[in-house]
C-alpha cells in the first residue's frame, strides 16, 4: 500500500509539473511546447533530491548538445555522408564517456549525444534554422526542468537524505551479521553476507551521489560517506581472512585464551552498544595481547596462525566501532578531524568504479555502426521522414547503450510506444478537437498522465511508461493550436517503429554483451590487476578493496543473466581481492626487508606477477610453487631479526591463504620453530 501511495503521489506531482510546464510554454508562445512535458517526465525522480540532480544533469546535456549540433550541421550539411558521420561519431562519443564515468553524472552525456540527435537529424533538411530550433529546444527543456525541480522539492517533497539514512542502518546490521558469521557461521552464510554487503555498498553509493541537491536541513558530508565506506569495504576480505583461520584452526567451545577471545568477540558483535567506545578498546587491547604471547609462542594453540588471527579480529572490532559511530553521527555536522580520528585509515578513499575503455568503446562503435546503417538507408531512399527515424534510432542507441543486453528494454519501450500511439490518435481525433479551454485540457489528460506516471515510479514498468509519456504529447501534437492532420501522425507513427525496431536490431548485433562475455572479461581484468599490485604498479589498497568490491557488485546481475552457478565465481573475485591486498602490501616492506628474504621477497611477489600478469586463470601447479616459495620464506624470516619480521610474516600468511594453498597449521609451527 505505501508503494502505491508513494507511486500515486509522484505520479501526481509529476503531471502538476507537466501542466505547469506546458502552459508556461504556452504564455511564452513557444512553438512545440510538448517538449517541456516530455522533459518533466524524463527529468522526474521518486526523490526530489535525484529529480534535482538529474535536471541539472540534463540541462547541462542538452546545452552541451546543442552547441554541438549547431557547430556540425551548417558545416558538413553539403556532404550527407559526411555529416551523418559526424553526427553518429559525436553521439557514440558521447555514450562512450556516460559508459566510463557510470554514476548519475553519465547523464549529462547521455543528453549530449541525443540531444544532438533529435536536432541534427531533422535538422539537415533546414540547416538555415538549426540555431533557432537548438535554441528553442534548450529554452522548453529548461523549462520542464524548472517546473520538475520546484514542484518535486517543495510540494510533499520526498527527502532522499532518509531513504539514505535507511539503507545505511541496513547496511551496518549487515556488516555485523556478515562479521558474526565469520566466526562462527557456514561458507554459505559468509558467502550470502558478502554478496549482500557488496551490493549494499554501491546502492549507497548510487543514493549518496544525489544527496548534495536534497533539501533535507542536514545532509551527510562526503568525507564521512568516504570514512565509512572505506571501513565496509575492508570488513569484506578482513571477514573472509578471519573465516578461513577460524576454520583452519578448529575454534569452538575451548578454554584456551585464542577461544575465549573469539567467544567475546561474536558477544559483543550481538549485543554492544554502538556509544560503548570503553568496551571495544578493551576487547582490542585483548586481542592484541592474545596476539603477542601467540607470536611469541608462549600460548598454544594456533601459533602464528592464531597471532595472526587475534591481529585480525582486532582490526575488525574497530572497524566495526568506528563504522557505529560514523554511522550516528551521519547526519550530524561532525568535524571532519573527529570523525578521521577514529580507529582505522585516516585518509579515506571512498567509493571506487571500475571503468573498462574497451568495453566502453566497443559499445560506443556499436552505436555509431546502427546509427550509419540508419543514415544509409534514409539516403539512399529519400524518405521524407528518414531524419525523424534517425533521430529516434540515436536516441535509442544512446539511452539503453549503457546496458549489456538493451534489447529487452528496448521491448519494454516499444509496449508502451504502442499504448501511448493508440491513446495519442484517440486524444488527437477523438477528445482534443472538442476541447477549447486549458483547464478541460488538463483534465481530459489527466487519465492517461497520471496512469502512466504511476507505471514510472515502479522500476519494472518504467522503460514502458516512458514509451507512454514520450509518445503522447509528441504525436498528439500539444502545441499552441489543434492541427488534426492524420497523414502528418501516421508518417510519426511509422518513423518511431521503423526507428525503435532497426534500433533493436541493430543493437542486439553490434550493442549487445553476452553476460559470459562480461563475466570473462571483470574476471581477467581483475587477474591481470592482481599482477600489477605484485609489481608495486598499484600501491593505495584502499582503491584496491573498493574496486574489487565495485567488480563483485557488477558481476552478480551478470551472472543471474547467465544462469551460472555464482558461488565459484565470486570466490574467485574474493579470492583475487585478498592476493591483491597481501601482494600489495608485501611490496612496502620491501625495502625495510634486508638481505637474502628481502631479495626473496621481492623474489615471490615477481612470481606471482608473471602468474597473473596474462590475466589468465591460474594453474594448479604454480599455486603449489608458490606455495612452497612462501613456506621457505617464511622459515628464513623466523631465522632473521629483521624489525619488519612480525609484519612480513602475517602478510606472507594472509597471501598463503588467500592463493587457497594455505597448507597445515604444523606447516606454520614448525617454520615459526625454525
């Protein structure tokens, strides 16, 4: 019922907006007024916060894509070929940076290229008027921009600030939950808790992009959106790492101080209090004397696979503390010295995206590829409405270009296309002639908007009531007089399916990922990365954690799609996340690292390079190699005294077990003994 609700309000402020918006054009007599209904609709969020953002996002595209548009038809209009590849040249330019940056701010090129599209195309017939016609175009855009943005952010605004606030409570129970399991839980579990966690992170950080034009009193500040992200996400490999001892160990119901300790810790993990600072100080004290006498080999059992372990819980209930306390003093106005000196890194990164150029421009030649077979045609056979078709064909190309698989959405919008032609011809020859006054304008339109408008708000029929939205005030003509002509709508009406089919099409064979394909391709590039930390290519681990997080998040939709068993995969990913983390950091302390082990170190870390440089999976037998290239040297740091000893030796266990090679605990032992 409250999705409902929720759907029926945005619906009806998004159709006060239009209204708005229209008779606004109206006054100002500007000639095709539609288009500042059709902004509101593509401009409207459920929150006002992403209406605002998306409007100025939007008004920054179409500005960029009108200078653009104006710039290359006067020039190239003598030469149809020339200008048809310019034309589909800058759009597919324009796809190919919304495809790299991938938050909310792709929009803006997304609108550049399509912009470019619905003015050029139609444009070339009359290259004299494309000024004015770009003009015009940015004045009833701005408009349907305004009117969007004001109704949206004062009347029963929908703060995006407490949807945000939400999640992150979410977030947080997730993060203890997945904390919890690690020590005592099934891989299952721990599996579903990570997943869970990584796609957590990105939804907060789709939410938090939109926070700086919420209208909410106070909104979080972005250093401690970046502090709290940076501390989830390295809640991911640490939990992993601590599972992977816990079961190595054998842990359970013991007396010894190592059980004992991992008993507190899954207490306090269930029951503290987020304000009890006082009590996880002293479990971490706890933690890090477990983890001197086990180092030290005065306390069995575990060794310096226990110490290790004990190093690692410790880190976790700070971790776990620290994102409490962030997470309370989220909507307060914290300095941000207060919050950066809690436990963890005080230089915060935050959210990291993964952006692949090629993939990008694979897309991008994809586009420009459908939009030059479209100009072909309409040049080879003169049709009158062939500059409308392309036009329609770019903007398809450029709207759902940034999925993997656009044809389905494409389908979506073509469904709704086909309600809103047959509304439209019943509007525009049946209803509008009989109307002479705004006010019975309003309400005859009323029905079908505010239907429509309720589909938008549900994302599963989104795409299609755009197909409604757009195609209505377009092909019923709302401009500043009733024109009526059938033979001028039938012509729209087979330029748009002619357009919306080719574009699905020709974007099923040039546009289209095969979720195997994606999958193949995040997984060697993440391969390849992992080769790259072992040279020192890619020091900051931080942007590390989080662009292994932002992979794993993008991977699972991927792999729904594909039918795939999901759970070797995403081991892999972790698996590669936790390689990546050791080799990194095992790098830095080389040159604290003298010797003969510094020069074996260095040794190890150029091996593991050359096994994962290629990005290929990774054989068996060098796994065991490197496996034995680690115990070696970790029984010569437990000869050395080198002052980095301690360090080198927990990293060297982390990698051990990270590579799943991570042999017997009395591997360990006797090294450490040696």
């Amino acid at each position: 019922m409250r999705a409902d609700a929720d759907a029926i309000l945005f619906s009806a402020k998004s159709f006060a907006a239009a209204m708005l918006a229209y008779y606004l054009s109206l006054r100002i007599g500007l000639p095709k007024p539609f288009w500042a209904i059709v902004t509101v609709y593509i401009v409207s969020q459920t929150s006002a916060g992403a209406s605002l953002s998306r409007g100025v996002y939007r008004f920054a595209g179409t500005l960029i894509g009108a200078i653009a548009t104006v710039a290359i038809v006067p020039n190239f209009v003598n030469d149809p070929v020339l200008c048809s590849l310019v034309l589909a040249g800058w759009i597919g330019l324009c796809l190919f940076f919304s495809l790299l940056d991938r938050t909310p701010r792709a929009y803006a090129f997304v609108l550049s290229g399509y912009t470019a599209s619905l003015i050029g195309f139609p444009g070339v017939l009359d290259p004299a008027a494309v000024f004015d016609t770009a003009s015009l175009r940015v004045q009833e855009i701005s408009i349907g921009i305004l009117c969007a943005a004001l109704i949206h952010r004062y009347v029963l605004p929908k703060p995006m600030t407490g949807q945000f606030t939400g999640k992150l409570a979410a977030t947080l129970r997730d993060a203890r939950r997945l904390a919890g399991d690690a020590l005592t839980g099934t891989p299952e579990d721990n599996r579903t808790d990570r997943r869970q966690l990584s796609l957590d992170l990105l939804t907060l950080q789709g939410l938090a992009t939109h926070l700086p034009y919420d209208p909410a009193p106070v909104t979080p500040r972005r250093r401690t959106l970046q502090l709290i992200h940076d501390r989830l996400a390295r809640l991911l490999p640490l939990t992993a790492d601590i599972e992977d001892r816990v079961h190595r160990l054998g842990i359970g119901t013991g007396e010894d101080d190592l059980s004992a300790l991992v008993g507190a810790v899954r207490a306090w993990i269930d029951t503290t209090d987020a304000d009890d600072g006082e009590t996880a100080a002293r479990l971490m004290g706890r933690a890090r004397a477990v983890q001197k006498q086990l180092a030290a080999g005065a306390a069995p059992p575990g060794g310096i696979i226990g110490a290790n372990l004990a190093g690692h819980l410790a880190e976790m209930i700070g971790l776990l503390h620290d994102c409490d306390r962030l997470g309370q003093g989220m909507t307060a106005r914290w300095h941000a010295r207060r919050a950066a000196s809690l436990h963890g890194p005080a230089r915060a990164r935050g959210y990291v995206y993964h952006r692949d150029p090629w993939m990008a421009a694979r897309a991008a030649l994809g586009c420009i590829v459908g939009i030059l077979g479209g100009c072909a045609f309409w040049i080879g056979s003169a049709w009158p409405e062939g500059g409308t078709a392309v036009s329609i064909l770019g903007v398809c190309c450029t709207l759902f270009g940034t999925f993997d698989a656009p044809v389905p959405f494409v389908v979506k919008y073509i469904v709704g296309s086909i309600y809103g032609v047959l509304i439209s011809l019943v509007y525009s020859f049946v209803v509008l002639p009989q109307v002479t006054d705004f006010g019975v304008l309003v309400a005859v339109l009323a029905p079908a908007f505010l239907f429509a408008g309720s589909l938008q708000a549900r994302p599963p029929t989104t795409f299609m009531a755009m197909g409604i939205t757009l195609t209505i005030p377009i092909l019923s003509e709302l401009g500043t007089s009733y024109t009526g002509d059938f033979a001028a709508s039938l012509n729209t009406v087979i330029a748009l399916f002619a357009a919306v089919g080719f574009a699905a099409v020709s974007m099923s064979l040039f546009q289209t990922v095969p979720a195997p394909v994606a999958i193949h391709r995040l997984l060697r590039v993440s391969r390849r990365d992992v080769g790259r930390r072992a040279r020192g290519a890619a020091p900051n681990e931080a942007h590390w954690t989080s662009l292994m997080i932002d992979r794993t998040a993008l991977l699972l939709p991927r792999l729904r799609a594909s039918g795939q068993a999901d759970a070797d995969v995403l081991d892999d990913t972790l698996r590669h996340l936790r390689i990546g983390h050791a080799a990194g950091r095992l790098r830095k302390t080389i040159p604290r690292t003298t010797g003969e082990a510094g020069a074996a170190v260095g040794a190890l870390l150029s091996a593991i390079a050359a096994c994962f440089r290629a990005g290929k999976p990774t054989d068996p037998a060098d796994l065991v190699d490197l496996d034995q290239r680690i115990e070696t040297l970790m029984a010569m740091m437990g000869d050395g005294a080198h002052s980095s000893r301690s360090r080198t030796v927990d990293l060297l266990i982390d990698l051990r077990f990270a590579l799943g090679a991570g042999g017997t605990a009395s591997k360990e032992n006797t090294a450490h003994d040696r």
